[in-house]
C-alpha cells in the first residue's frame, strides 16, 4: 500500500531532542543522550511511519523508553514533531536505516521489545531480500532483546506473513509465533487503519526470548 503525502510540518520546532540522523550518530549508542531515564526499559519500533504507534505507546507509558527508526527522513520529521508537539520526552526518532542500529547501537540484553508493523512487503520476488524480516535482523534481536522481551510482527500481507513465520520456525531461537490480544476497534498504525476501515485482515503474531 503505497504512502500518502503529509502534511507539512513546523520547520521552527527544535529536533534537537527528537530527532537524530544514523549516518551522524556514533554507536554504540549512548541512552543518555536520549533520554532523562537511560536506565528505563528501552523499545524500539522499526519503520515508525507517520509514527502513531511511537506516539501513543510513548505517552501511554513513561516509565519505558522508545526509539522509533524510519528510513524516509520526512517520515522521521513528521513522527519527531509528533512528540514534541505533546511534550514526549522518552520518545525519540532515528532517521535512517536500521540494521546499522541493531547491529552496532545497543548492548546484548538491553531491549525490552522490537516493534515491526506493516513493512514494506516489496512484493516482486527479486526484491524480497530486502524486506526488514530477515534473519540478519533477526539474530540481531535475538541478541539484543532481553529475558522475556518480544519481537512483534503484524502485516496485512499474508505471503509476507506466511513466509516470515516459516523462517523464524526454521531458523531464530525465539519462541512462537504467539497472537496477541487486541481490540478490533483499536489500532496501533495508520496502515492498520487503514486496513480496518477496508475490511481486509491484518496478520498479528510476537515472539519471545526464553
């Protein structure tokens, strides 16, 4: 399902909390610098979008930290000044591409959960390497999440859905896929609005770390 234009943002904000480019940021990555608590239970979302979810799972709860990362720098902007528009201040945004992140940027142990909603499904067949469900991601935050942490996984495509269940039964030593429970009159993305509103399904599953 392909973006939608946003609207245009407050360029007199100051990002200077919110916002921060990977390609500038030195690894591994010091929590301090981010935020007031760096000691609280740190989530981070990959593919934050118009950042809904990094919004409200923030702000609906303060004792945990987020990181939301977006690849597209607008989006990232867009998400940032959600926050600030709220006063959010355990929330903050990396503009860039994850995997440097995952791979360099946080301590073995140190996630309390990852958060992939609705990626990109890039559906031509020479194209699907480079979805974000990979195992190279994956062993990643096989390391990085803590005892008991989760990797949740929701998408609105069924193959993509499909085939990621399928690597992580043959390949991750995470336990699942479980479904978790949720209010069907609730969302967490505005791609899972979206999808709602057109009564299409949306694929839900998490995965924890014994």
């Amino acid at each position: 399902m392909p973006r939608r234009s946003l609207r245009r943002i407050n360029q007199s904000l100051d990002y200077s909390k919110h916002l921060y480019l990977v390609k500038e940021m030195e690894f591994p990555c010091d929590l301090a610098l981010y935020f007031e608590n760096p000691q609280a239970p740190l989530e981070v979302e990959i593919g934050s979008g118009k950042g809904h979810f990094l919004h409200d799972a923030s702000a609906a709860n303060p004792e945990h930290n987020f990181i939301g990362i977006e690849v597209a720098h607008n989006y990232a902007a867009f998400c940032a000044a959600r926050l600030i528009g709220d006063n959010i201040r355990n929330a903050c945004v990396f503009s860039g591409d994850a995997l440097p992140v995952f791979h360099q940027g946080f301590s073995p142990e140190s996630l309390y959960a990852v958060h992939v909603y609705f990626p990109d499904p890039w559906w031509k067949k020479k194209h699907r390497k480079r979805r974000v469900m990979q195992m190279e991601l994956v062993r990643c935050v096989e390391s990085l999440l803590c005892c008991g942490g989760k990797l949740h996984f929701w998408t609105d495509v069924e193959e993509y859905f499909q085939t990621a269940l399928e690597m992580m039964s043959a390949e991750s030593i995470l336990k699942g896929p479980f479904v978790p429970e949720v209010d069907e009159n609730a969302w967490r993305t505005h791609f899972e609005k979206r999808t709602i509103q057109e009564g299409r399904p949306v694929f839900r599953s998490y995965f924890v770390k014994e």
